[in-house]
C-alpha cells in the first residue's frame, strides 16, 4: 500500500505510572504488537518519540519533535515532515488491538481529503487517523498560533469523518477494541486479559 504509518510514543503516560509504549502484553511490548500489525501493510513505519535509547530494539525510524511539549499535534507535524509518503496512517502507542485491516481502509477512502477520521460512539478519534503529507504545513501553523488541540487543527482541513456505517465491514465489538486506549492500570488489565482470548 503506497502510504506510510506514524507511530506516536509522547505521552507523559502520567495515568499510568510507567510508559505505556512498553507494557508486556503477551509476551510482547505493547509498540511491538503496532508495529508488527502495521509493517506489512505500510512502505515504512515512522515513530516520533523524544526517547529514542528506549525504542532502538524496534529497528524503526525515528524523528523528533520539532516541538517538544506540545502534546500530539507536534507529534503528527513531526512524523509527515518525515514521511516520504503523501498518505499516512498515524496511530498512538497506547492502543494495543491495533486494525491493520481498518488501517488500510481508511486509507483506501482518503482520496483528495487531507485526512480521514473515525467516529466511534460518537467520538472522534485523531489518533488513529489518515493525514496528508500536506498538513504538516498546517500543524506547524496551528502549534505557531498556540492552537495545539487536534480539533482545532482539523477546523482547518478537508476531513471525511467515517462512523460506524462506512466502517460496517467492522462489527461493533471489533471497532471498540480497536478505538481502546489504555491509560490506567485497570485498562491494562484488561489489555491482557483480551489478548489472552486472541490465541
């Protein structure tokens, strides 16, 4: 598929006591189940992390923030700035029931938008999302202004937002594993018991 994946691995994971990026789940850091769903699917994977000694053992390209601090939305412009693709897939390193499959669809229905955006419930979620290249330019103009909310900088873009009835391949159950972000420990917990059923 000629589009890239983006990795975020920022957060300061304050909720969870420890980096979420590199909780076990199955045997495996939670980073490595996003990347091993997405490297197949994408011509590369790019993880913007400001931590890069933690993440060396993915063997992935990694950028960093060109603003630190900034929470996601640097996160995004740094990642399309290093992208060589016009189409990428941005996902954050919390969701560990990662959909390649979802991935590629949305990419598939990006065509002249600048990004593609789930709703789920009735939720947004841009990050697990498909950007443009382009918009880089945009976030950087947004994170300039002090407008550092993804809402604010999806005010200024050409969004397709799909919900559950474009996404019906899907069932429900399966979109609200993938749209699950773990951010407590109790979450976490439940991450694993929910890997255990995949075997």
């Amino acid at each position: 598929m000629n589009a890239s994946a983006i990795i975020l691995s920022g957060g300061k994971s304050s909720r969870m006591g420890t980096n979420k990026a590199l909780l076990k789940i199955n045997e495996k850091t939670n980073i490595e189940r996003i990347r091993d769903t997405l490297k197949h699917r994408f011509n590369g994977i790019i993880l913007v992390t400001n931590h890069f000694d933690d993440y060396e053992f993915l063997e992935l390209k990694m950028v960093a923030d060109d603003y630190p601090g900034m929470g996601p939305l640097a996160g995004l412009h740094a990642g399309l700035k290093a992208s060589e693709s016009d189409v990428n897939f941005l996902v954050a390193c919390d969701m560990p029931f990662v959909s390649g499959k979802l991935a590629e669809t949305m990419v598939k229905l990006c065509g002249d938008y600048d990004a593609v955006i789930p709703v789920i419930n009735g939720n947004q979620h841009p990050l697990f999302a498909v950007f443009k290249k382009s918009v880089a330019a945009v976030a950087e103009s947004c994170i300039a202004a002090g407008n550092l909310r993804m809402k604010q900088l999806l005010n200024r873009l050409n969004v397709l937002y799909v919900t559950e009835k474009e996404l019906a391949g899907f069932s429900q159950t399966e979109l609200e594993r993938v749209f699950f972000n773990m951010n407590r420990p109790e979450e976490y917990e439940d991450a694993k018991k929910w890997a255990e059923s995949e075997h």
